[in-house]
C-alpha cells in the first residue's frame, strides 16, 4: 500500500527542480499529479518521466503571477481529477544582485512568482483541501531564516513564505487540515545553476549561507515533501522545516 | 527491504511514551535496538513486545536492553560501550528519556531543579559525547528530542523549559562542531503527546489557565507513534540533508 494512493496533489514548478523531483515521487507512491509550470516544455518531460515508470499526471502551463490563472488552474484540478487533497507551493525564482542593481520590473516579478502567487494559488485551493482534509507544504528557503547578501529580494520573499505558512496555520489550527513549509539550503538545481555573480562580491559575506556541506539534491527535498504532506506527519502543523545541511543552525 | 536493516540504534527512554514507540518503529523497519531506561519493568515490557513472535507492530524484531541511569554520565559510558560489545556498531543515537513536572516556581527546590537538569541536559549531552566516535565510524547520526517548551515560554514549566531550551541549542552546537564531518545531529521539538509523562502532570490548585492556553493549543495531543514515524524518517538515510535542525512537530503550538 502507498501513502499516496488515492491522493491528488496540486504542484507548481513542476518543470524542474524540487517541483519535477516531487512530482515524480508522490506519482511513484500512488499520486495523481495536477503540475503547473510556466515551461510547458520542462512539465511534458516530467509527465513523461512519470508516465514511464506507470504513474499519472497532467499539466497546464500557469503563470502563478496571475490571480485568475491561480484560480482557473486550482478550479482545472479539480475538473480533471475531483479534488485537492496536497497543494505543493514549490516554484520560486532567485537572483544575485546589488541592491542598487535591483530594477522595479525584478523586484514585482519576484514578488508574484515567490510570494504573491502562493498566496492566491492557496486562496483558491483551501475550499477543496478542506473538502478532503488535506494539507499545504510551501517551499521556503534558508533565505527566509536568514540575512544573506545579495539576495535582498529573494530573502524578502522567503521571508514572506515562512510566516505566511505560520499565519495560515493558526488561521486554519482548528480545522482538519496542515499546512506546513520546507526550508530547503542550497540545492542541485537550475534555480541554482542559474545565479549570475555579479561583479565586486565580496565573497566573505556569502560563506554563511555557502556552508560546508554538499548541495542538497531535489530527490531529498522531494523525500521530504512526501514525510510532511503524507499522513505521517499527521501531528506537524504550522513547521518550517529546514532541510539545510546546517546552514541555519549557527 | 527495511530502512534500518543492518543498523544498530540505541535509545533511552524506550520503558514508555515516544521511546518505546520508536523502539518499536525503528525495530519494525529493521534496525536492531539497544534501549536503555531506568524503568527496568517497562523496558522488559517494550522488549516482549519487540521479541514477541506475535503479530503486533515491531514483533519478530531484534532488541536487547540496559537497565540505565543518564544522570550518572559514567553509566552513559558504560551503556554506549555495552552497545558496541554487543551489537559491533552503534549508526543511531536517539535521546528520548527526560522528566518534566509543574511546580509555581517558589516551589521547587533545588534538588528537583538539579535532577530534572541531570536527567535531560546531563544524561543527554553525557550518551551524545559517549557515542559520537561510534556514530563517527559509522557515519550515523543523532537525534534528541527537546520540546516547544524548548522555544515557547511556558507557566509552571520553567525548570523544564531551560533543560529543553538547552538540548536544542547543545543539538546546534554540537551540529556545527561536528559539520565538516559525515555525522548528522538533530532534534525533533514535539508538543504535548499522549504519554505518561503528560498524564501525569499535578497541577497547583491556585493554576491560572489562562497562562496555559499557549501551550495546551487547539488540537490537543499528539501520539507517540507520530513522533516515531518523524524520528525513524530523520534517523535514515532518506534525510542526508538534514542537519543542525530542531524539527516541530507540535500540532501548530509554535507557529504563534
């Protein structure tokens, strides 16, 4: 028996990263997959990697920075496979900037992908997730728990993610339902892969959030999605877990 | 195929409440057990259970066991040591055992102040510097169990807040000491759970409740087994990313 059968999890970022590695492994233990990506190109290599190994999923291509597409894409999740029983928060943008170097036009793009479009992803969702008592697992980052130069923005956002998960969980406390957030550290991802370093870092401010240990990779966050979101974690509720090889802990 | 086959795990605290579900999750997926306690009838009891050829959670799994006193750090040396005799390895440290009371504060005395500080600072930092050169050869990891009242303050609990206090932030320290080495150090922070330390808490009849609303929630407790599928999932290899964490598991309790 697998703690995803019969279970439909609503995920963003499915494309890549912690948002594919995740929609593989809640497909392998008996998940229906409603993935939501941008990259509707990076989201049909996920499907198939799904498919491949005999599990379900479906995408719609959203941009998560759209309230009505939030909604149009819950409310298409819920057509197709009935209900919501996990929402999985997992995409998120990052980049490495001076703070005099941040532009109005980043700052709000980072704002509605990373903050904006959790919130009203998760506004729509809730009625269903309470329907089927389920539960809400939002990527945070160390960069929420922590000060780290030349991600302001990010930070910011992250920032935002860690209490709004707490805000909601008390909104929330008396009803069947969890919701809950990771904190992942640095992780084998195109997320990742992608920061520019920009010119005159002074890379003694980055070590505390370089730390000492290897990245983590997307299958261990992944594997940790599925502890929280399944009925394991039946008692973790209103948690930011971080998963960070120690970053967080000095 | 079970998670901690060929693993070796010891535990305090296994007569009862968390310790002797996670003895029995963590036999149930494999692992051989050391349990310790001072409770010699109840750690017998938790070791039939395991041994019991039955049908019941853990049965037919492997455990032997140590009738132990943590708050003499000579005998958390000599339990450790009686582990790796025994069982050739030690991959898992889980610190489980601890007391806690209610007491109005110009109540306790310094007798009860300095054994529940023996029991769960002491006995908990003694079986972590006992096993970590086992836990080093093995390239295993460890796990304490502090509490909320490690980051909530709360009423009547104040000796138990600072010892709880104090093994989340010895589990932090001894993350960062041990960070460039292969080990793992954690602690889980579970709210109130339905154990037999928490019935058997003696309120003071003049209790304002009103200071205890924080710390009792909304969703009343959590079970024993929720925070053994917690410890056994930390306790794997399926979190090697997972380090220096204090992880609440608390039913909402600290997220206000």
């Amino acid at each position: 028996m697998n703690r995803f059968d019969g279970k439909i999890a609503l995920l963003t970022g499915a494309a890549s990263g912690v948002g594919k590695a995740t929609a593989i492994r809640l497909a392998s233990e008996g998940a229906k997959v409603f993935g939501l990506d941008i990259n509707a190109e990076g989201m049909e290599d996920t499907k198939a990697t799904v498919g491949a190994a005999g599990g379900e999923m479906t995408c719609r291509v959203t941009d998560i920075g759209s309230v009505e597409e939030c909604h149009a894409a819950a409310a298409a999740c819920v057509e197709t496979y009935g209900g919501i029983d996990v929402l999985g928060n997992i995409a998120g943008i990052a980049n490495q900037r001076h703070v005099h170097q941040v532009t109005e036009a980043e700052w709000d793009l980072m704002n509605n992908v990373n903050l904006k479009g959790m919130f009203f992803l998760t506004q729509a969702a809730l009625p269903h997730i309470l329907e089927r008592e389920g539960n809400i697992v939002n990527i945070a980052s160390n960069a929420g728990l922590m000060g780290q130069a030349y991600t302001v923005p990010y930070c910011a956002t992250k920032g935002g993610v860690v209490n709004m998960t707490k805000a909601l969980a008390m909104e929330f406390v008396k009803q069947p339902i969890r919701i809950n957030a990771i904190a992942p550290g640095g992780i084998d991802t195109p997320l990742v892969h992608n920061f520019e370093l920009q010119a005159d870092i002074d890379f003694a401010l980055m070590q505390p959030y370089i730390g000492f240990r290897d990245a983590s990779t997307a299958e261990q966050i992944a594997g940790l999605f599925a502890f929280v979101a399944s009925d394991e974690g039946a008692n973790i509720h209103g948690s930011i877990i971080s998963a960070d090889g120690g970053l967080t802990t000095s | 195929m079970g998670r901690y086959d060929g693993k070796v795990v010891a535990l305090t605290g296994v007569a009862s409440g968390m310790g002797r579900a996670s003895a029995i999750r963590i036999a149930s997926e494999g692992g051989t057990v050391f349990g310790m306690d001072i409770n010699a009838e109840g750690l017998a009891a938790t070791a039939a259970q395991i041994t019991d050829a039955g049908a019941g959670a853990g049965a037919g799994g492997t455990i032997t066991t140590r009738v132990t006193d943590i708050s003499d750090h000579t005998e958390c040396a000599a339990a450790i040591q009686e582990c790796v005799d025994t069982h050739g390895r030690l991959d898992v440290l889980g610190n489980f055992a601890a007391i806690s009371w209610m007491r109005n504060t110009p109540d306790v005395t310094f007798e009860e102040w300095r054994r529940m500080f023996a029991i769960n600072v002491d006995g908990t930092y003694f079986m972590c510097q006992a096993a970590l050169p086992h836990v080093l050869a093995a390239e295993g990891n460890i796990v304490n169990i502090a509490s909320n009242a490690a980051s909530m303050g709360q009423a009547y609990l104040a000796p138990y807040c600072a010892t709880k206090g104090a093994v989340a932030q010895l589990t932090r320290a001894l993350a960062m000491e041990y960070v460039k080495q292969p080990i793992r150090i954690n602690a889980i922070a579970p709210g109130g759970t339905d154990t037999a330390m928490n019935a058997n808490y003696e309120l003071a009849a003049d209790t304002d409740f009103d200071l205890m609303q924080a710390a009792m929630g909304h969703r009343g407790f959590g079970q024993p087994e929720d925070i053994a599928a917690l410890f056994a999932f930390l306790a794997s290899d399926d979190a090697g990313n997972i380090h220096g964490s204090i992880i609440n598991s608390d039913n909402g309790l600290t997220a206000s």
